[in-house]
C-alpha cells in the first residue's frame, strides 16, 4: 500500500497557478488525470496573430467571462500572452475547424485550434515528452 502511494505521488502533476482561477482545488486534487493536459491547454490552444484593422473588424469580439456565471462580462483590449488564461474567455472550438475573434482595435486576432488538431497536437506531445 505505501508503495502505491509513493506510486502516485511521483506521477501527480502541479496545476498551472492559472487553472485556480476556473477550478477548485478540491476539483483538481478529485481530476490529476486532467491536470497535465488542461496545463498544456493553457499555452497550445490558441495562436496570436496581426492581420491588421480592416481585417480584424470582420470579426466577433473576444469577451472575459464571469467566473461565476460564465456569462461574456468585458471586451479584451489586449493580451499578455504571458499571462492570458483562455479558460476565463469565450469562445467556441470547432471540431475541423478554427475560431477566430478580435482583440481589441488593435489589429490582433486570437484564433484557437480545432478540437482535431487539438487532440493530434495534444498526442504528440504527450508521446515526445514521456
């Protein structure tokens, strides 16, 4: 039995300080297995890109959630890529195909990947990385 649990303990992954700002802790303790690609969710679902004004404005508005309603609350103006936690925007993710939203009027668009290339991304780096 201690060995089961030194076991599991070595293979636990720590959450993205980020993934606080959506779960509970209660939640990622009862979900390890879901940590380690929800981390990984966090910086690969998405790309940042300037297209530039004209082109940017056909597109929706990228908007906060509330964290406790999950309704869209505020426009995000900007994005520090850094820090950005797609898990507090909305947004919608296709299964063959990317979405698309503006930031801001800046000139910038955030598009998020595919769920198919999502899960092949999401393999491959699981099988580069064990």
């Amino acid at each position: 039995m201690l060995c089961f649990g030194f076991s599991k303990a070595q293979t636990s992954t720590t959450p993205d300080p980020r993934l606080l700002d959506v779960y509970s802790q209660e939640y990622l303790d009862a979900n390890q297995d879901r940590i380690a690609y929800l981390n990984w969710f966090l910086d690969n679902s998405y790309f940042v890109a300037f297209v530039g004004l004209e082109k940017a404005e056909t597109l929706p508005y990228l908007y906060e959630i509330d964290k406790e309603t999950k309704e869209k609350k505020n426009k995000i103006l900007a994005i520090d890529e850094e820090s950005f936690n797609p898990l507090l925007s909305s947004y919608e993710i296709f299964y063959n195909k990317e979405s698309a939203y503006r930031i801001g009027n800046t000139g910038y668009v955030i598009a998020f990947y595919s769920q198919k290339k999502l899960t092949k991304n999401y393999n491959q780096y699981k099988n580069e990385n064990q």
